[in-house]
C-alpha cells in the first residue's frame, strides 16, 4: 500500500511531479521562446520600466505574482480546447511545393484539415508544416547550411514553421507551446507536425515531457498528422567494450586515444584506421542505450495515433560506413543529405 511519510519529512515525488513542479517555479518568461517580441516590451526596456526583481519582494506584489503565475500554468495545461486557441488560419501563405530533392518529385496533395470558413481560397492545397525538435532539426553541425532552406522542414515546405530550438528537449514545448505557436487567438494552424527527441527519450523527465507536449499538440491540432523522427548518430551511439577505459569506450574517444593522429570522421585515413581496428578483433556495437529510445519513442507516438519515420540506420554498428553520408563532420547533427533523406520519407509519409 501506499507509504505514509513520517511526521515532518517531505513525501517523494515522481518524476511527472518533478516536472510539473519545476515548470511552476520557473519564470515562463525566462524559459518560453516567441516567435515575435511585443513592440510594448520592447519599449519598456528601452525606457527602463520593466519590473526589477526589488519590486517582486515587496510584500504586496509577491502574493499577486505567485497567483497569477500559477493560473497561467494552470490555464495553459488545461485551456488548450478553447475556441478561440483552435480557429482556423484565415490568411494562410503557405504553398506545397515539390520537394527540390536529388530523387522523388512529390505532388501535390490537398490539405490534411478540412477546409473551413474565413480561410483564405487562394491556396486550396497548401500544406502546413511545422517542426518541433533539437538542434538536429535546427540545423546546426553542418557549415554553410542554409536554415532558410536545407534543414528538412523547408525542404518539405519553404514556409514551414521550425520551432527547433538547441540544447533542449521537449520540456521547452511542453511549457510553451502556446508561445511558440504565436499565443491566444493566433491563426497558425498545420497540417503536418514533425516531432524530433528520439535521443532524449532515455531521462524520465524528458519522456514525461514528451507526452505533456503531444497530448497539448492533440487538443490544439486535433486534425494534424503527427509524425516522429526517430533518428541515430555516430557519436554517443557506437563504441565497444574495455575493461582498461571503464565498460564503454564511444568512438569518439577511441579515435583520440588510439594512435598519435585524430583524423576526421569524413577522411580516408579514419576509414583505413576503423578498418585496421576490427581487423585486430574489436567489437564495435550499438549502446544499449538505443532500443530503450526506439521503445519510448514508439510507445508514446502510438497514444496519439502518430506516424513514426526513421533514418536509415544499419543493423550491425561496425557497418556504419554505408552511411556517414547522413551525418554533419562532428558524426553527430544532420548533414544535409541526412535533412533530404527525413525530407524524402515524411514526404511519403503526406502524399500516400
């Protein structure tokens, strides 16, 4: 049965319970990105009107603060169903094209949502994206990549909305996904929603994170096709087992350590020293780490009745080689053939 805690000593809390009450301790503001800053705000800094952290102590604004924060998180978790939250765009300027991609032409497809009245004729088979995800999907790793154009969700559409957003999971959507979709009364509405934390799907915050946000995703776009990337990388996925180095070595590390040079993942002469490692017998492997990520992530696109696409990845780790061609020179982001491939399969995923 259920433990009583002793007299005086704080009862544990999960980690859905952690979240929850880290999320209402946090400022939004310090932790919620917008897609636009209000001219107001803008104003008040410049003139040095904004509230200073001596005015949130006085003993009058501190009571006021700490309940009007906690009707906005309540509001926010469970205000998503109102009417004017889910109306339909009425001036929407997106226009499917078809993919500018080495293969596959896509044609193009009506709209997953149904159309409704204020939205605009002019654009009777646009399709809306919008992509949520990590630095992946944001486009970093790769130099003299456009985000404007090579990172997937512009390959699928170039007026996609990418609300990726660097070193973060999905607590950052989860929190603020209202900001992050334009606010109260916003006309962004998509077609197509394109989820990337396949690599933070092992922290039980991050998970339970992940199904706050796909469950708030739901009541905002009931009508959206919802597609999962599951993706993998070089760095952090592959190594082997020594007992001399603790009981994993990542292939990062062992390029470091083994021999005097260091050489780039890309270069012939790391292919000729990867290739010289499992002559000598090493038992290069998937961390263990990854089927727990592929399990996760299923299990929560299937309570939404969501798409899952994955890149291609090989059976067997040692014969990653075949596709290093998907990944940016650290071995670890997309590179942009990787962003043309998850472009390419999503794209299927719309058009059958």
């Amino acid at each position: 049965g259920h433990k009583v805690p002793p007299p005086g000593v704080a009862p544990r809390r999960g980690p859905k319970e952690k979240y929850v009450n880290s999320v209402l301790r946090t400022p939004k503001s310090a932790i919620c990105p917008s897609r636009t800053e209000s001219a107001s705000a803008g104003q008040d800094r410049r003139q040095g009107r904004l509230m200073t952290s001596r005015h949130v102590r006085t003993p009058i604004m501190a009571p006021l603060l700490l309940t009007v924060s906690v009707v906005i998180i309540l509001f926010m978790r469970h205000g998503d169903s109102l009417k004017f939250w889910s109306r339909a765009a009425e001036n929407p300027s997106n226009t499917h094209r078809a993919l500018r991609l080495q293969r596959d032409v896509t044609e193009e497809k009506e709209s997953l949502v149904e159309s409704k009245e204020g939205r605009a004729q002019e654009n009777p088979k646009e399709i809306r994206y919008v992509a949520f995800g990590t630095s992946s999907t944001w486009g970093s790793g790769v130099k003299g990549l456009d985000r404007e154009t090579d990172v997937y969700p512009k390959l699928l559409s170039p007026n996609a909305a990418n609300l990726s957003v660097r070193a973060s999971g999905p607590g950052t959507p989860a929190m603020c996904l209202m900001s992050m979709t334009g606010g109260f009364g916003s006309d962004a509405l998509y077609d197509v929603i394109i989820i990337e934390y396949h690599n933070r799907m092992l922290d039980e915050v991050d998970i339970v994170a992940l199904y706050i946000f796909v469950d708030r995703l739901k009541k905002r776009f009931p009508d959206a096709l919802v597609v999962f990337v599951r993706t993998w990388y070089i760095v952090g996925m592959i190594g082997y087992a020594d007992p001399a180095y603790g009981s994993w070595v990542d292939i990062k590390q062992w390029n470091r350590i083994a021999g005097a040079d260091t050489p780039p993942f890309h270069s012939d002469q790391f292919a000729k020293k990867f290739i010289r490692s499992v002559e000598d017998g090493f038992q290069w492997m998937w961390r263990n780490s990854l089927l727990r990520r592929d399990e996760n992530l299923s299990q929560i696109a299937s309570s939404v009745g969501a798409e899952i696409i994955s890149l291609p990845r090989p059976e067997n780790a040692v014969d990653f080689f075949s596709y290093l061609q998907y990944f940016a020179p650290d071995a670890h982001h997309l590179s942009i053939e990787g962003h043309k491939e998850i472009a390419r399969r999503v794209a299927k995923i719309v058009d059958r």
